[in-house]
C-alpha cells in the first residue's frame, strides 16, 4: 500500500455509486490505471476540474489492497479547453483517447506513448489542422503499441512498394497488387507516403505534414482497417468522425 504522485491524462470516466467517479487514467511513470475518485461529483468537489476528460492533470493517489487506485488530489496542469469547442477536434480527441485505451495495458508505463498523447491534444488545442495532428499522433501510439510500421515493403514477396499498396481486411499487412491478386482495399503512394512520414514526425511536430481533400478519407479508411484488424472492433470515436464527414460533404456551399 503506497501513495504516490503523477501526472497523467483523463481517458474516460463514469459515474460509479451516487457521488463517486471511476476514471481511466493514462500516467506518464505508472502506465494506464483505473482509479476512484470518492465525493467527485459533488458540486464543491477538489477533484471536478482535474477529472474532466481529456485533461492533463497532476494526480495524487493510493494504492492500498483493490484493484483501484484512489484519488486524493487532482490540480489541473492543462484543461485543452479549445478542443471543446469544437465537435471536429473533440472526435479527433476522443480517437486519440480510445487507442490509448484499448492498445496499452494495465500498469504498463510508456513515456513514449504519452508524449505523443499530449502532444496531440496540444496539436488539437492550438488550432492546427485537426485530422494531420490526430492521425500523426494515432500512427505513433500504434507503433509505439506494435500496431504499425513504416510502409516500405511488400510483406509477401518484399518488393519496394513505389506506386501504393494494397491492405487486406483483417491482416493489416501491406502487399504489392501482385501478390494481393484482386484481394483487399487499394491505396494510393500519397497515402503510403503520408503515413511514412507522420512516423517520422516529432512528437512537438504534429500538423506539420497536413493531408487535405479526398486523401483525408483515404487516409481515415487506412486507419480503420488498422484499427479494426489489431482491436477487432471499430472505436466510436472513427464511427463519430465518419458521420461527421458525411454531414459535412453534404452541406450545401
């Protein structure tokens, strides 16, 4: 049983018993924890502001005998007000919450994956081109997780992949249009070039390389295909982000 002191970003939380909260919590030193905080969802709480999702917070715990942590101070370092405002980056934050989720586990540190994590929420914050900041960030958590790669080569015959790549569903795996023989979902060299160099990117310069237009798409049908292979399951934030675009698409000039 200890108490201990770190820093993290609020993932997810929900009501648990009638003032309580239960929160997943992504740590900068102690990895992904599922902690209560007691008394949160009282009007005067200490802990409301520093429990918010998506806030990067300073957290007070305790570690005693359950398999939750108890918070017991929770001051607020950032809050990313901005990406509130806005339902296109509180999706494309809301992803980036959800791979962290589902891609690392319990008690797990990952200073990398975490960098990354606040690195995109200040992308998303600051105003750049939300889709280029999140879809960066989401492709170095899922390298960091070994979800993904650099696209170079065919993984069947290794081939130098020049003029695109073919994906199959189910086997994220790029593949040279020989060897996928008609089989899976084509995608163009722009696509396979913008993820090498997302990968390649600095945490501190996501946005940089914006991908705009019809590639946006490509590159969200890229990201689903991956998501879904390694998770089995589709996030509701790339459901959310999908009917979005559509709206949008459809809204007259």
């Amino acid at each position: 049983m200890a108490a201990y002191q770190d820093q993290g970003i609020v993932l997810r939380g929900r009501v648990y018993r009638e003032n309580d909260s239960l929160v997943t919590l992504f740590l900068m030193n102690q990895g992904k924890v599922a902690a209560v905080a007691k008394g949160a969802r009282k009007p005067r709480s200490p802990f409301l502001a520093g429990l918010y999702p998506l806030s990067y917070t300073d957290f007070s715990l305790y570690r005693g005998r359950s398999a939750l942590e108890s918070v017991v101070g929770a001051e607020v370092i950032h809050s990313f007000g901005r990406i509130r405002e806005n339902l296109d980056r509180i999706g494309w934050a809301a992803l980036m919450a959800d791979v962290v989720d589902e891609c690392f586990s319990d008690h797990d540190p990952s200073p990398e994956a975490f960098y990354a994590l606040v690195a995109g929420l200040e992308g998303l914050n600051d105003g750049h081109h939300a889709p280029s900041v999140a879809m960066a960030a989401v492709w170095h958590l899922l390298r960091t997780a070994g979800f993904a790669g650099p696209f170079t080569c065919c993984t069947a015959c290794q081939a130098v992949l020049t003029s695109g790549m073919v994906i199959l569903t189910g086997h994220f795996e790029p593949l040279c249009q020989d060897c996928a023989r008609g089989r899976g979902v084509r995608f163009s060299a722009g696509a396979m070039k913008t993820v090498n160099r997302w990968l390649e990117l600095p945490p501190a310069k996501f946005g940089g390389v914006e991908t705009r237009g019809r590639l946006v798409g490509e590159m969200v049908r890229l990201l689903t295909l991956n998501l879904t292979a390694h998770l089995n399951r589709t996030p509701r934030a790339l459901h959310f982000l999908g009917q979005l675009m559509e709206t949008e698409v459809e809204e007259p000039r």
